[in-house]
C-alpha cells in the first residue's frame, strides 16, 4: 500500500512539474525584447526592455530621446546655451541662479559626494579639463606648465559653490566653472530608469557610455550580464575583462585607458587630482562601483581612481550597500584585483 501511495506521488509531482514547464514557456513566448539605441552626451545609449508581446516600443523611444535630449541641454559644457553653461560664464557672486529640477538634483549629489571623498571627487575641474586638453578646446600637445596648473587650482574647489535652501544656487568665487560629466551620465541612467518604471516595465537594462542601471531579470529570467572592460589601452571595446550579474542595481566603470594623450614615453589620463591638478599616476587603471543609483556609481568609480586601492576600498567599506573593483597595473605589467566586501558575492 505505501508502495502504491508512494508511485502516485511521484507521478502527481512529475505532472505538476510538467504543467510548470509549460506554464513557464508559455509565459517565456509572450515577451518580447525591445532595443532601443542612439546617441547622447557625446557618446551612446543602449536599452533593453522585457516587454509583452503586443507591446509597441514608438512611444517609448521618444520619451527616452526627449528626456535624454533635456538633461543634456541642462548638463552639456558643449552647448554655450545650456544650464551649466550659462552659469559657468556668470562672473557674480550676489546673483541668484535658479537652476531646473535636474540641474539641481546632480548639484546636490556632487556636494554629497565632494564631502564622502574628501575632495577626490570635485566637479569644479573644468579650469583644469580645459588646461589639459580635454575640454571643449580639444586635445593638448604639451604639458601644462606649473604656474598653469596652480592657477587652474586656484580656481578649483566645490565648496566655492553656493546651493541655497530657496533652490537658487550662487558661487562664492566668480571664477570658479562646473563640470559635471563625470556624473551626468550615470544621472542620465537613473532618469531613463525612472521613465522605464513610470511606464509599468520591470524587467531592463540600461546603459549609457558604459554606465548602466539593472532592473529585474532578463526575458529568461536570469540576472542581467554586464562587462567591465579589459583596462588596456589596445584592447577592443568588447574585450571583457569580469562579468558581473546585476539585479536591481546600478553598475560604472572609470578607467585611465580610453581617454589620454601621449607625449614621447609618457601617458596622461583624463582622470585628473583635484588636489594636485595633475593625471592620476597611482597605479589605478581602472575602478568599478555597484550601488543603488548609477549617479552615485558614476561618480565614485572616478574617485576611487584617485583616491587608489587602500582609500578607497576602506571608504567603500564604510559605505552600505556599495561595493566596488579596483584594478591596479603592477610595475610588470600583470593587474591586480583589490575588491570590497560583498562584490560579486
């Protein structure tokens, strides 16, 4: 009798699975992937959505060019009409700006984030960007002199900027100029994140310049797969160096190998130390953060480049639900891994 009861139950559980094998594919071939793609903030946009099968993506696709098209217009240093444009030029320290929603939100994240490094994140930089050659001047063939550097410093320093509980923001140095495109980008990600979930999809990947945001699963219902780049200045954009699944989190990668110039033997990375003005020469080729929002991601990740492994690692430490990878180029050429509690566990 146990013996009869015993063959019944297993074949009421091998049915039971089979009907949850059908269900499940079922459900599998009722979605659908959207992709959509383009360009903004002077580089490229990638987005998948899980969608239903009868879900048209028409719609979709201009809301994410407008709201990107609107942050930019905010944030570009290459538009003399923009937000942050119009303020670098102001030469005032008693006028009042009254900045937009979005303008204002990453002023208050580069403040939080000025304050968390101890100044190795700064985004009053563009005095030395320009100097450097990495600007809206274009590249530079030489080295900047000292006294060039010390007086782009004078002008450098994020507390030189006046964010007044009215919302109106000010400068306390008329000299002083922002640039915000260290985080933009990663702002960039965290608003078409939110316009994604306003629109009922939970299950998408975005990415934009290499900063990306995960939400949900994939359409096989696995976590999303995003690579962080070989930190090699010959290796191929698709050179995957780790691969990190990403549920529900945001995920930016700062590196020494993408942007730089050349001078004979010599290489000079865009990552520059705000408190020297000079490149980053620590040995940090290349940083990655996780963490709820890809603004604060963002932002970090270029950081901890400056800030090197042993800061760093202790700052993420420190900090809950962060975690980060620095990669550090040896003086034999091999890289080393220094990774916070809890990445990729």
């Amino acid at each position: 009798m146990l013996n009869i009861i015993y063959s019944k139950h297993i074949r009421n559980t091998q049915l039971i699975l089979a009907v949850l094998t059908v269900l499940a594919c079922i459900s599998c071939s009722t979605k659908k992937e959207l992709n959509f793609s383009g360009k903004t903030m002077g580089t490229t946009y990638h987005i998948k959505v899980v969608a239903g099968w009868f879900t048209s993506g028409s719609d979709l696709q201009k809301q994410i060019d407008d709201r990107l098209l609107a942050i930019n217009r905010s944030m570009s240093t290459y538009d003399p009409t923009s937000e942050i444009s119009r303020f670098n030029v102001t030469a005032s320290t008693t006028e009042a700006f009254t900045p937009s929603d979005d303008f204002l939100n990453v002023l208050k994240v580069a403040a939080k984030l000025y304050k968390l490094t101890d100044g190795a994140w700064d985004g009053t930089l563009d005095p030395l960007i320009t100097l450097w050659g990495f600007g809206r001047k274009g590249a530079s063939d030489r080295m900047p002199e000292k006294e060039e550097i010390q007086q782009a410093l004078s002008k450098v320093g994020f507390n030189r900027i006046l964010l007044n509980p009215s919302g109106t923001i000010g400068k306390r140095d008329p000299t002083v100029s922002i640039d915000l495109a260290s985080i933009a980008k990663g702002y960039g990600v965290d608003e078409i994140s939110r316009v994604l979930g306003k629109e009922g999809f939970s299950n998408f990947l975005v990415e934009i310049g290499g900063e990306v945001f995960a939400r949900g699963h994939r359409k096989d219902g696995k976590p999303w797969r995003v690579g962080i780049n070989r930190p090699d200045r010959e290796a191929a954009f698709n050179d995957i160096y780790r691969v990190v699944p990403l549920t529900d989190r945001a995920m930016a990668t700062s590196g020494d190998y993408r942007i730089f110039f050349q001078i004979g033997n010599h290489y000079y990375s865009h990552i520059l130390d705000p408190r020297t003005g000079l490149p980053v020469r620590n040995g940090v080729v290349s940083a990655t953060v996780v963490a709820a929002n890809c603004t604060v991601a963002d932002g970090l990740a270029t950081a901890l480049m400056v800030m090197g492994p042993e800061n760093g690692i202790a700052l993420v430490n420190r900090l809950p639900s962060v975690q980060c990878l620095i990669v550090v180029r040896e003086h034999d050429g091999t890289l080393t891994n220094h990774a916070s509690k809890g990445f990729l566990n």
